[in-house]
C-alpha cells in the first residue's frame, strides 16, 4: 500500500525570508497588520509552515498562538504545501449527502497521499474543502481551478489521468 501522508520539510530561502522581513518592518506598526502581514508570507511561500508563522510571531510581538489561529481559522490559508496539480473535493453538506466522501476516498487512492498531503513527487496535493458554493453541482470536484461536478468515484481516475 502507498504512503498516504508525505510530510515535506521546510525548504525556505534566505531570499524569501528577506523578502518577509522587509515587508514585516514596513507594515507592522498598521493597525490590522498581521492578516496582510500572513497573505503576504502565503504569497511569498506558497504555504505558512510553522517556521515561517515563529517568524511572523517574533517579528510582530503577535503571539504564535494567534497567528495560528487566524491561520486555521480562514480558508485562504494553508499550512501544507500545495502541488503543481491541486486536487480538492468539496464536502459541504450538498456535496457530501450527494457521495463526495466516497469521490474524495477514491482520489486518495489514485494518488497515494490523503486529503491535506501532497504526493512524493510533489506534483499533486489533495485537499477537502468547505462548500465551494456550486451545490448545484453535488458532488464537486476541482483540479487546478476547473470544476467537475455531478461526478461519480467510478469518474475520478480518468479525470485525473488527464493531469498525469
């Protein structure tokens, strides 16, 4: 059985980190700072890894904490990786009552790496959303922003083999 949960270290540049700080210094002192101070490092990382939030936290005087709790808390952020190809499949109410668990199970088994984990190679991430508002739709599917709705577990597999 494949490895369904690949953890990735923290592979941060220097450069990155630079950019980070230069941006911290610049805007900390703004009242409501620290959610364009966190979008910024999202956008910088792709992510906010736990080393790049202690740096956002000891930057700003913010304790960790809270920084991980508005991490967790909106949907804009991640704290994984994301891959080349991003899977996510909705499990709001409509999508879930209509078998989007059983469509989520089965991309996992496609790619060997569970729902908030990317695979090996890092081509492809899998994540379970929230309602994506297209309850219409149920169940929905995402790949790299194109939707797939009314889609069946039996309908995965071909549609991601076109991404392979």
């Amino acid at each position: 059985m494949p490895n369904t949960k690949t953890l990735v270290s923290f592979r941060g540049t220097p450069e990155q980190e630079a950019e980070l700080r230069k941006f911290i210094e610049q805007t900390k002192d703004e009242p409501g700072s620290t959610m364009p101070i966190m979008q910024k490092a999202q956008e910088i990382y792709g992510y906010l890894p736990e080393e790049v939030q202690i740096i956002i936290a000891e930057a700003t005087g913010v304790p960790l904490t809270e920084i991980y709790g508005i991490a967790t808390f909106y949907a804009q952020f991640s704290l994984n990786p994301k891959g080349e190809i991003q899977v996510s499949v909705c499990l709001g109410t409509a999508c879930y009552v209509k078998g989007s668990g059983d469509v989520l199970e089965r991309v996992v088994k496609k790619l060997g790496c569970e729902a908030g984990s990317i695979t090996a190679d890092g081509r492809f991430s899998v994540d379970a959303t929230r309602c994506v508002g297209a309850c219409g739709l149920a169940p929905v599917m995402i790949v790299n922003g194109e939707v797939y709705g009314r889609i069946k577990p039996d309908e995965v597999d071909a549609i991601l083999e076109k991404y392979m």
